[in-house]
C-alpha cells in the first residue's frame, strides 16, 4: 500500500511539475515578448531622435544593453535588405531572360482592326520619352503611330551606334539576348539574338538596312501579322515593319524607331 500510494504521489509531483514547467515558460515567453517590444520602442525612440540628440558617455550601462539589442536586429534586418536589394541585379541566365518575355511558337496573325485610328493615330498615346539608342522621337512618333507603309530610311540604325550597343549589352549581359521594346508602350515585342550570334543578328540587318528578326525572335503574345500585306504590328497598334521572308522562312525588317521604347515597369526615364 505504501509502495502504491509512493507511486501516486509520484504520478502527481511529475503532473505538477510539468504545470509549473509549462506556466513558467509562458511567462518567459511574455517577458521576453514584453522586453523585445520595450527595446523596440526604445531602439525606434533612438533612431527618430539620433540626428539631434547627441551621444551621452555617462549612460554606459543602458546604452550597452540597447547596442547589443541593435546590433542584433541591424544584422537581421541587413540580411534581410541585402537579400531584397541584391536579388534583382544578380546576373539572369539566357533561359531566365527567355522565360520573362517568352518568344519564339508559330507565327500569329492578326486583323485589320488592330489598326483602327485611336486616340493618337493607330495608338492610344504618343510614342515614349527619352527613347533608347538616341532615335529621333520626331521620327518614332510618325512611323509608329501615323504610318502603315512607310519606313525610317535604310541604314538608319547602323547610324545610331546599333551594332556597338548590340554587342556591348550582350556581352556585359554575359551573352543573354537583348529584350527590344514598344516605344509606344514599353511591351516586349523581340528578343536577340537566340539560335544565332550577336555578329549574326548585326550583319543580316546590315544586309536588308533593317533591324531582322526570325521567327524564334519574336514575343508572339504582342506582335501580329497582317495576312494581306505582311505588315508586322504591336497587339496595341504600333506598325513595327513587314515580314519579308527568304529562303531561311520569314524575316521581320523593323523599324529601329518602333522598338526603341523602355520597359512599361521603368517608364519613359531610363535609357540605354
């Protein structure tokens, strides 16, 4: 009986120490989660008054305890920022950059309705600012948004420093084709070059006079072809060029001017 009521009691002092365990800890944890948002409230005091208030020698003791409490979050919350910031300019293999504009499939045609006057001509709203490889926005603005036949003149890029900037964003790009843009809204429209060299893409536009493109080259879900002339647009009714194709298959001779826009996400400031 003795043995049997020892048992019992044992049963119990354990049952009673694991509510003790278990209350202790859930008051640790309050404490702990009280004093964090004390310092908090104290570190973010500190940080909105650290550039008129000057540092006081005399509260070592304080100041210590608050240092060691921000140098532990600081290091947290740079891991964390660093990783943020960092991520975006790492360096994009050539399938990351193919992956974000997708080009390439079967050839898509559109009709004649894509093209119906709008607000700016056969677009919305004028071409953008600041256009890339220095194109004349004068003569952007006419051939996009005013024009269906019409092109800038033959050669017109290689004035522009095309094949120099070609191979300099390639090769600072470690080799990943260049994404070209709608100067009228900033949508991807071609990629290059892919399946080909750089020093390809440069000698067969400087062949035809014109920026060429092949089939795997074009971002199908913003470009369409006209069926009965060829003409190649934007889904939002910038007139690109024409296909003009040869014994590879088709070619799109386009229009520097109409692809010189900059990403919709970077607005009309940035440049190359």
């Amino acid at each position: 009986k003795k043995m049997v009521h020892s048992r019992h009691l044992s049963s119990f002092q354990l049952f009673l120490s694991c509510l003790l365990v278990v209350q202790a800890s859930s008051s640790v944890a309050s404490f702990v989660s009280s004093n964090l948002n004390n310092k908090n409230r104290v570190l973010s005091s500190k940080v909105l008054t650290a550039k008129t208030i000057p540092a006081n020698d005399n509260d070592s003791s304080n100041d210590k305890e608050s240092l060691d409490f921000v140098i532990t979050n600081r290091r947290t919350i740079l891991l964390l920022t660093t990783t943020t910031t960092v991520l975006p300019f790492l360096p994009r293999t050539a399938s990351a950059a193919i992956a974000t504009t997708t080009p390439g499939g079967e050839i898509k045609f559109g009709d004649e309705s894509i093209m119906s006057p709008k607000e700016h001509g056969t677009t919305s709203f004028a071409v953008q600012e600041n256009l890339r490889y220095n194109v004349s926005r004068k003569l952007a603005d006419k051939i996009c948004c005013y024009n269906r036949h019409f092109a800038e003149l033959g050669g017109y890029f290689e004035s522009k420093s095309f094949d120099d900037t070609m191979r300099k964003l390639t090769l600072e790009n470690d080799g990943d084709p260049v994404t070209f843009y709608d100067s009228v809204t900033g949508k991807p429209l071609f990629v290059a070059p892919i399946n080909r060299s750089v020093e390809d893409f440069i000698n067969e536009s400087k062949v035809h006079g014109w920026p060429s493109f092949r089939d795997e080259e074009v971002v199908w879900e913003n470009v369409r072809i006209l069926r009965n002339s060829g003409e190649t647009v934007s889904v939002d009714g910038t007139h690109l060029g024409h296909n003009l194709p040869d014994k590879r298959g088709n070619r799109y001779c386009i229009n520097l001017v109409s692809i010189a826009g900059n990403p919709k996400d970077d607005g009309a400031s940035s440049s190359v």
